[in-house]
C-alpha cells in the first residue's frame, strides 16, 4: 500500500509540474504580444496597365496584431531603390510619379485588437503621362504611440507599406542585359552559393528568373534544383539588382558540377562550374600527407645515395 501511495504521490507531483510549466508557457506567450503592432495586407500589389485619362479602384487592409487599439492615418509615398542590394527610399523620379495621382477613401482611422479596416484607393492617370513602370509605396502609420513594428511590408518606426507596382501603357521599352553570373571554384565550407547581377535597361519592371542546378562530378542526375519552383524577383526600369542564390543542404565535402541560369526579358546567361567542397582543416590534413610523402621519399633517396657511397 505504501508503493501505491508514494506512486500517487509521484504521479499528483508530475501533474501538478506540466500544469504549472503549460500556464507559464502561456504567460510567456502572452506577453510576447507587443502592445502595437500594425501590418497591412497585402504587403505588394501589381495592378497591372493603366490607361492615360483613366482610373483604378483597390484596396487593401489595415490590421492589429497587437493587443491594444490604435489610431492611424495613410499616405502614399515614392518607392524607389538606392543601389543593386535594393535598399529602398524615398527619391522622387519619373517612375514615381504615381504618388500625385492616389486618393484614399479615408486618410484616418481606428482599428481594435485582431481587427482592420479595408481602405480604398484610387488611381487617377492624367490623360497627357508618358508610358512605362510606375512605383508608390502605401503607408500605415500609427498616430500617437512609440515603438516599432514587425508586419509584413515595408517597415519602419511605427509605419508599413504596401508597395504598389503599375505601368502605364503606350510604348514601353523591354529590353535588359545580365551583367555579372558567378559560380565559385572552390568553397571551405557550405553553402554552395551562386551570384549574378541583372540590369533593366527598359522603362517598365519585369521579374527575373534564377534556377541553381547541382550534379554529382559524373553523372546527370541532380542533387539539388529549385528548377520547378525558381527564384523570382521583380526589377525596377533602369536599375541593377545583385542576387545570391543558395543550394541550402550542401555537404560539406565534395566535388560537384554546379549550373546557374539567369534570365530577365529575352536574355539568359547560363554559367557552369566543377565546385570543390573542402574543410580547410581537411585541406591542411591532405597538406599535411603530401609533405610527409614528400619528406619520405627525399629521405628514402638521400638513403640510396649514401648506401652506394
């Protein structure tokens, strides 16, 4: 009887433990929810042609994912990039001028915890624009309160966006080149990463496509490719965008034929390289050997010669 009531004893205890760790679990949980935290929905939109004299109507949504309500105001800003990494600015040029043809339905508002607001906008072309890309960024600020925000979008103190890709039509000009496509030689350590630079020389964006095929030295049949799902990313008019592209589960040690194809528009670079995984502590190793070897056959030489003397 004394076993099962110490078992009991046990068991009250184990109970009592995983309630008290699923509650604290939940405190913590809890408390990871910011008091503020502002998102919008989606966080890009490409509306397509716009017709010279004609509008468009959109929207998109307003959202608290933290746990206090919370005043906001919209506005429109240009969106535009500051160097082939895609840092993002502010800087006015002829391809955001965009900004001065957006109205919202409202350019305030309140939203509750897990709540939003859809807000509408409208685009108004002016009858007399030139054609090609045209590039905004629609912002959500919080008005009145202090920290940051982690929504999806564009970020920063208190303030996402939305980023609004569009083109106006007439004679757009498609045409771009691949600057730069590299595949290493010879890596420490993994990942087996591929780089290239794509240039849109046209005045409308355009998506540029990156495919990583990884083979085995001998054979054809591939150890790694996202060819059925590529990289994609979207390039402004007139500017250069740096991208890497990763094989993320590579060994490391080995030898493998590695294939990068870059395409933007109608051109395509296609470079390939025979890639050599190696440790540096492996490298040391086989150097190592090699001068053991070498030092044993100088010796074993030099032994020869003196027995024949």
């Amino acid at each position: 009887m004394k076993i099962f009531q110490q078992l009991k004893y046990v068991l009250v205890a184990i109970f009592a433990s995983a309630t008290m760790a699923l509650v604290g679990s939940s405190a913590v949980s809890a408390a990871d929810v910011p008091e503020y935290r502002l998102q919008v929905s989606p966080a890009r939109e490409d509306i397509g042609d716009l017709k010279p004299g004609e509008s468009y109507t959109g929207t998109f949504k307003v959202q608290n994912t933290g746990s206090k309500a919370f005043d906001f105001k919209v506005s429109v800003t240009p969106y535009s990039v500051a160097d082939q990494y895609y840092s993002t600015n502010e800087a006015s040029n002829q391809y955001t001028d965009i900004v001065n043809w957006v109205k919202f339905s409202q350019e305030s508002g309140h939203v509750d915890p897990n709540g939003e607001v859809e807000i509408t906008y409208t685009v108004t072309v002016p009858a007399d624009v030139p054609a090609g890309g045209q590039y905004a960024l629609l912002t959500a600020e919080l008005v009145n309160q202090s920290g940051s925000t982690d929504g999806s979008g564009l970020t920063t103190i208190n303030r996402v966006g939305m980023i609004l890709y569009s083109n106006v039509q007439g004679n757009t000009r498609k045409t771009g080149s691949i600057i730069e496509n590299k595949v290493p030689s010879f890596l420490f350590n993994p990942p087996v990463s591929a780089t290239s630079i794509v240039e849109n020389t046209g005045n409308t964006h355009t998506n540029a496509k990156y495919v990583l095929q990884v083979y085995p030295l001998f054979g054809d049949e591939e150890v790694y490719t996202n060819e059925e799902n590529p990289t994609t990313l979207t390039i402004l008019p007139e500017t250069q965008r740096f991208n890497t592209i990763t094989w993320p589960n590579a060994p490391h040690l080995g030898i493998f034929r590695v294939k990068q194809t870059v395409t933007i528009f109608d051109k395509t670079s296609v470079t390939e390289k025979v890639v050599f995984l190696c440790p540096i502590w492996f490298l040391f190793i086989v150097l190592a050997l090699i001068f053991c070897a070498i030092f044993w056959i100088v010796t074993r030489i030099r032994a020869r010669k003196q027995d024949r003397r």
